[in-house]
C-alpha cells in the first residue's frame, strides 16, 4: 500500500522545459505569520511530464464541475472564485444548498 500524503494547498507550480513540479504545502500547527495566521510548510512535491499535467488538469475540471453540479462548491460572480458551500447554510428560504440528509 502507497502511503498518503495530506496538503491544504498548491503552494507553487513551476514549469522547466517538460517537467512539471507541483508543490503541496500544509498549514502549520506552530508557526504563526505577523498576523498571527499559520504560515505554509512544504509537504510534498508533485513532478511530472506537461502531457501527464494536460492529462491532469483535464481530470481535475471534470472533478469541479462534478462538485459544482452536486452543489457542494459553487463560483462566485466575480473572477469565477471558488467557494465551498457550507454544509449547514441555509439558501434563505429554509432549505440547504446540498440537499445532503448528512449535514441536517
């Protein structure tokens, strides 16, 4: 069994010729910004040919727009952001944006 690795984010993508690396980066439990927010650590990084990452991406739309379908993320208007829905929000008219029988 491969083991597993956990990432809050992609901290950067760099692209050398035909190699891709895609670092994964977790919040940090000690270390804390100026602001007081966890700063990023690297966790991992991601190296692969731009075909496989062409491949990739193609994969990971068809997941989002699976998940916006599903009503657990929707875009926003402005710049087409991203957001999670929150399991327990409300539409406004009493019923939850995702339907789920998981989050009553």
């Amino acid at each position: 069994m491969q083991s597993e690795v956990y990432a809050d984010a992609i901290g950067e993508i760099t692209v050398t010729g035909t190699i891709v690396r895609i670092d994964l980066v977790s919040l940090s439990a000690t270390e804390r910004d100026d602001m007081g927010q966890p700063v990023t650590e690297h966790r991992q990084r991601i190296v692969m040919s731009l075909e496989g990452f062409a491949n990739s991406f193609d994969v990971l739309n068809k997941a989002m727009n699976g998940l916006i379908e599903a009503g657990a993320i929707r875009k926003t208007e402005k710049d087409d952001v991203v957001v999670p829905v929150r399991p327990n929000a409300s539409n406004g008219d009493g019923t939850r944006p995702n339907g789920s029988p998981n989050f009553a």
